[in-house]
C-alpha cells in the first residue's frame, strides 16, 4: 500500500492528514473517488507496445503535410540550410492518471496491457498540428503491473508512447508527485520517456543530465524547455541525489535560463509547478514570480519567452507580464473525478486549456523570437467516458456550451484578451 501523503505547511501549522476518496455513486456507472489532494506552501496546496515514429528532424513538418519529392524542407533553402521561419508552440496541462485512468486504459487495450492513446486522442488534432508541443507529465510510472493512483502516483509507462503518438515532443516533469516511488520512479519515467521518443525537462537520473538543457528545435529555432516545483509533498531528495529534482526558486530559474541561451537557445520556455490548488486566480506567489522572472533580461533581451503554469487543478488565467506570456495554470488535461477541498465533486477539476503560441523570427541576428499570436483551446476531460473533450467542438454540438464559456472566463480574467490572446480557430 503506498503510504497516505500528509499535507505539507509552513513551518509553524502541523499536518492535517489527506482526505480520503469517496464511494462510487450507486446510480452510476462505478469511477473512483479522487482525494483532495493536499500540501501548503506559501498558500499554494499540494494535489492530490505501439509503433511509434521519431519526432520530426528541425524544420519538418510533423504528420499530415508531407513536402514534393525533391523539394527543400519547409524552412530549409534549396542548398539545406535551415532558415528561420516562423513555428506553433502548444502546451497542455496536468496528466494525472488516477486509478479510474489506469483502468480506462486497460479496458482500451483489450486486455493487452494499457492503452492510453484513446483517452488523449481528443487532444491529437490540436497537439499534433503544433511544430512543438509540450506536455506535464505529472506522476512517475510504475514496473510490472505495480500501478495505483492517489496518493502515490505510479503510472503505467504505456501512457509514455501514447503521449508520442498523440504529437508531443517534450514534456515537463517537476511535479509535487515526482518522488512517489523515489529515485525508481525517477529512472523509470525518463526511461519510458527517452524510449518513445519524448524529451523531458524538470527531474534527472544523473548530475550531467540534470546539469544538461533541454533542448527542441521548431522552425529552425532552438527551444530550450526548463521546469521546477514547488515542493515534492514532504518527500525527501533522494540520498546522494540533490539534484534529482529541480526546485522552484527564482534565481536558480534564472541561471537555467541564462546557461539555456548559453547552449544556443533561441527561445526559453518555463514550466513551473505552482500555484494554489482549486483557485482560479493566481496566488500572491504566482503574480511575484511572474513579475520577477518575466524581467529578468541579459543585455536588454528577456531570459524567458513564455511562461506555461501547472498544478492547481483549475484552468487559471493568461496573461502578458513584462512583454512575455504567463499561462497561471492549463488545469488538468487527464484526471479521474476531482474532489475538491470540501469533499464536493467539482467539474472545475476536469476543465483545462491548449495554449498556442505562434513564434516569429527576429529580423536580425541575436534578437528576441516573439510571440505574434497567442491563442487558448478550452478542453474537459470526462470521467465517465475517459476521454479528453475539445470543448469548442463539443459546444458546436450543442453540449458543454455552459463548461466551455466558464473557461473562457477564467483564462481572459486578467486582461487578456486586451492583450492579443484569441480563442483558437
């Protein structure tokens, strides 16, 4: 039995033990309770073998649009140099597959193994359109049937060739479940990761990895994807490890950034874990963050070009700080029913966004890629079904127009749509 997570507090609160999951509704087809997922830190709370093709060479297009025989490479001149041209960035939120998840995906597998492609297979269209894509692949797998959900997540490493074949290139890993199963679960998942192909950033087996950038390519730019949490919900760095995962702090955020551009990166993307969990505003610690890393500059050009926030558990806002887009938090793109802090099911824990932001190349050497369009796709992820729900196509269907117009809200409550940011068409 994995051991319940206390809630971490500041240091002068004690404890208070996790809530428990409740009973599946009679009435209803059975799903599995999710726990209130717990932990304080600065008022932000702690949450509760398919063929896969290699990602795309730098400057190709990804499935769906296959250049004439003969021609160069989008982005490419005729003598295969890649030239700068202008890519999409997508980024979704939390995948958090509780035990309902892992038996979803065992029922689509037909009783071979776990099959996870169905349930994010909603996302496919939006993700796999993208040049880049980004996910947060918030728990660690598990080994030989070894699965469970809340509270210590380990995941079946399945769910890693699913997130491939669905179109992401990377995904960020810092999370406060990364040491559920200790340095194991670490090794694991990046494993699992490197094995189909996805990139990963935020957790590291060894120092020269944990020491090494992240790096992508779009458009003929080098994207650099770094990320930290807040905490690790009590659980001790593993010995000998200090560096196994990476923390939130601002300066060192900041020496990643700067040592990314360093490496050659064109573009610094930054995946904190953060937040207070079933608040749609972002909290006091959040907007500080944000105000600091976001103006924070190397001779007069930005460390960091765009900001995707996860963990709360709720779609939270976007918004320009300081020049630079902030998605707060995505919400969770793959969950099981939420429970919320009261011991209410709340839907708002199955709302989440796609963020996508279209990158321009600078017009000289050396300048800043700027973002030309940023965009959001409202996206729910139903517990019933097990399956991920783009919203603005499910409200053409005349269903979830209520659910899809709340996130809407939410993510324009700070201004954004002031600011540039377009619901995607």
């Amino acid at each position: 039995m994995p051991r319940p997570i206390s809630r971490p507090t500041r240091p002068t609160r004690p404890a208070r033990p996790a809530r428990l999951t409740r009973p599946p509704r009679p009435a209803r087809r059975a799903r599995h309770g999710v726990a209130a997922l717990t932990a304080l830190l600065l008022g932000a709370t702690a949450c509760a073998t398919e063929q896969h093709t290699p990602p795309a060479d730098p400057g190709t297009p990804k499935a769906g649009s296959s250049p004439r025989p003969g021609s160069p490479k989008p982005g490419a001149s005729a003598n295969g140099a890649v030239e700068p041209r202008a890519f999409t960035l997508a980024a979704s939120g939390d995948v958090l597959p509780h035990d309902s998840i892992i038996r979803q995906a065992a029922a689509d597998a037909d009783g071979d193994g776990y099959d996870f492609r169905k349930i994010l297979a909603g996302a496919g269209p939006v993700i796999s359109k993208a040049d880049l894509a980004l996910c947060h692949m918030e728990t660690v797998y598990g080994a030989d049937g070894d699965y469970s959900g809340y509270p210590a997540f380990k995941s079946p490493p399945q769910i890693a060739r699913a997130l491939a074949d669905t179109g992401y290139d990377g995904c960020s890993t810092a999370s406060n479940h990364t040491l559920d199963d200790g340095a194991d679960g670490i090794d694991r998942t990046l494993g699992a990761l490197d094995k189909a192909g996805v990139k990963h950033a935020g957790s590291a087996r060894t120092e020269k990895e944990a020491r090494t950038t992240t790096m992508l390519s779009a458009g003929g730019a080098k994207v650099a994807h770094i990320a930290a949490t807040y905490g690790t919900n009590g659980y001790l760095l593993p010995e000998g490890r200090p560096w196994a995962v990476n923390m939130l702090d601002k300066d060192k955020v900041i020496a990643e950034a700067r040592a990314a551009r360093k490496a050659g990166a064109d573009v610094v993307v930054f995946s904190p874990h953060w937040g207070t969990e079933w608040q749609n505003e972002p909290d006091a610690q959040q907007l500080r963050l944000a105000e600091e890393l976001t103006a924070s500059r190397t001779a007069g050009r930005p460390d960091i070009d765009l900001i995707i926030g996860t963990h709360a558990h709720v779609p939270q806002a976007y918004e320009k700080v300081n020049g630079t887009w902030v998605v707060y938090g995505m919400g969770d793109q793959v969950a099981g029913e939420m429970i919320n802090h009261d011991g209410a099911q709340d839907d708002r824990g199955n709302q989440s966004t796609i963020g996508r932001f279209t990158f321009a190349p600078p017009k000289s050497p050396g300048g800043r890629w700027k973002v030309t369009r940023a965009e959001f796709v409202p996206f729910f992820f139903d517990p019933d079904a097990g399956r991920a729900l783009n919203l603005d196509e499910a409200a053409q269907r005349g269903a979830y127009e209520e659910t899809r117009d709340r996130v809407r809200r939410v993510v324009l409550s700070q201004g954004a749509a002031k600011q540039g940011l377009a619901a995607a068409k």
